[in-house]
C-alpha cells in the first residue's frame, strides 16, 4: 500500500501492516535534528505518511519590533518567549463585546488559492491535507483574551453567539475555496481540553463551538473528504459528539489524560486517534530505548481494528533530544522488526 493508502484504511478502521506514523517539529526541534545529524533534509528522510500545511493568519514579522508578528487578524504576536513558533497575544483587540466594533478581515482569496495549488500540483504517496488552526475558541481568544471570552459566556450570551458564528462564518468560506483542491482531509485546530477536563465546560462549548464546528464538519463531509481535529488537553466528554457531527480523526492523544486502553474501546470503532507518544513525558525525558519501548507498547494498545496514527502526541519541540527522535522514527519505519504480529 501507499502512505496515502494506509492513512484511508486506518480512518476506515481496517488493520494494516505497516500503521501509519507521522511526525511534526517546531522550528527550534528541527534545527536541533539538522544540527546533530548533519543532514539539512532529514525531516523528509523520516517517512511520514501525512503531510499538510495550516493557514493560522499569515503572521508577518513587525518592522522594528523584534519576535513580534502581525497576523490577518491584527493580533500581534510575542514569540520572544519559550514559544517561537505562535508566540502570545501581546493585546486585546476586543475589551467588551457588548460594546465591540471589530471587523474581520477580507480573505486574501489569491493568497490561499496560490498555496492550496502549490501543495497539490506535485502530489506524492501520502495523504495531504489541509489545516485550519485557531479556528474557532482559539481565534476567540487570540482577539479578545481568554478570561473576557469565557466571562463573555456568561455575561453577555447574545453577543458572544454572534461573535462565534462570525469567526464561523470566516472559516466556512476558507473551507469551501479548501474543498475546490485535491486534499484528502481537512484539518481544524483548536484547543479546548486542559489537563483535567474542558477549559470552557461542556455546556459553554454545545453551546457556543459545536454548532460552528457542525457548519464545517458538514461541508468537509459533503465533499467525501476526511476531518480531522486538534485539541490538546482532556478532551473526553466530547467524543460523543464529535463522532454525531461527523468527526474521522482526533488528534492530539495525550497517554497522561487518557486511559488509551479505555478511549480505544470505547470509541475506537467510530473514531480514529492520531498520537500517543507523549512529548509531555516520554519524548523529552526517556532514555533512546525507552522511547523504543513506549512506541511499541502503544502500538499493541491501539492497532488493532485500525483506526490509529501512531505519532507525537504534539509538534516536537527544543526540549526532545534528536537521539530519540531519531530512536522513535527507527521504529516507525522498521516496524515487522518491532512490533509483535
């Protein structure tokens, strides 16, 4: 079979020999791997069998503002911190939404076209998506701030439905110019869990996220393309209904919140789980062997009946020492010589 091939199978919940495995890496990870390995395409020597890109609002660096970057949105980004890749909002654009005047941008529809062509023209073995991150709480967030949007649930429910269905309304238009180009899945990204539990609650989040996230799970489903979601954190109480809205793939499964043993049975016939190899814990703190092992223990508590990526449970971060990496990825591409049949 091909990548692209595994990938259909898995999310059709059909075994398969090798499973699909994917990697992603943050700029500092990477640059760390190239370092030590001496070999500037290293990433694409790894075998991954997705590959996708995400719009997140085109960020453009400040001029004469050093680690700060302006996104379409006008939320301007501090990536001078540990986090170099989004970085935190250095200002609110909405204090009050009762009293909000905020105007969301015109598309750069020619923008988006040139990259959803560019990703598919040359198309190789593996399943392509594309990914919409900051799609839907976390856009809210990132323009008004965490604490006003969640007190907002609260305080003023009217407004923050029209707020919702306008970032909704922005994101149903990115995913129908998506839907015009040859991609196998499309990928939303939002967080919604902490480590224990949702941060809004289940009823903020039926109430003001799932009937957006419906809206674009349904035009994905239409077209006969995959969905996939993004969401760190204990996302349990959901999976009842993203499996009603149409989900294919949940995506990040942290082994330190989930009892993966428990979620695999009861809803791994109708959603498949990409992750698994903890960058909490294992990837950054365990020994090249160890990591090797927990690979191969994951494999067995999840591969069978298919529905299973076997991946990071996140991008790889500076913290994820290029050996086990390295270690990880031997194992994802020799698995008849690890895995037990």
């Amino acid at each position: 079979m091909t990548k692209r091939e595994l990938v259909i199978q898995s999310l059709l919940h059909k075994e398969t020999s090798p499973i699909p495995f994917h990697m992603d890496f943050t700029e500092q990870a990477l640059d760390n791997l190239i370092t030590f390995t001496g070999d500037p395409d290293i990433e694409s020597k790894l075998g991954s069998c997705l590959h996708y890109r995400q719009y997140w609002g085109w960020p453009t660096e400040i001029e004469g503002r050093k680690g700060y970057f302006k996104d379409d949105f006008g939320v301007i980004w501090n990536r001078n911190g540990a986090d170099k890749d989004i970085g935190l909002p250095d200002e609110n654009l909405i204090e009050d939404l009762e009293e909000e005047e905020y105007q969301f941008p015109k598309v750069d529809e020619a923008r988006l076209r040139a990259e959803f062509t560019e990703i598919t023209k040359d198309k190789d073995d593996r399943f392509y998506m594309y990914g919409f991150g900051f799609s839907m709480f976390e856009r809210a967030w990132s323009i008004m701030g965490m604490e006003n949007v969640l007190c907002s649930m609260v305080a003023c429910p009217e407004e923050t439905e029209q707020f919702f269905e306008k970032i909704g309304d922005y994101f149903c238009h990115l995913v129908d110019i998506a839907l015009e180009y040859d991609f196998d899945g499309i990928y939303f990204g939002d967080d919604w869990g902490q480590q224990k539990g949702l941060i809004m609650g289940i009823d903020h989040w039926r109430h003001y996220i799932k009937p957006q996230m419906t809206r674009l799970y349904k035009k994905v489903k239409d077209k006969g393309v995959f969905v996939f979601q993004h969401s760190c954190g204990d996302c349990h109480e959901l999976f009842p209904d993203l499996i009603e809205i149409g989900l294919d793939c949940y995506q990040t499964f942290q082994p330190e919140i989930y009892d993966v043993a428990k979620i695999k049975s009861l809803y791994g016939a109708k959603l498949a789980f990409w992750g698994g190899i903890s960058t909490q814990q294992c990837l950054p703190y365990a020994t090249p062997e160890g990591v090797k092992q927990e690979v191969v223990k994951m494999y067995e508590l999840m591969h069978n009946g298919g529905g299973y990526i076997i991946a990071p449970t996140h991008a790889l971060a500076f913290d994820v020492p290029p050996e086990n990496i390295l270690a990880m990825a031997e194992v994802f591409n020799n698995q008849d010589k690890y895995f037990i049949k």
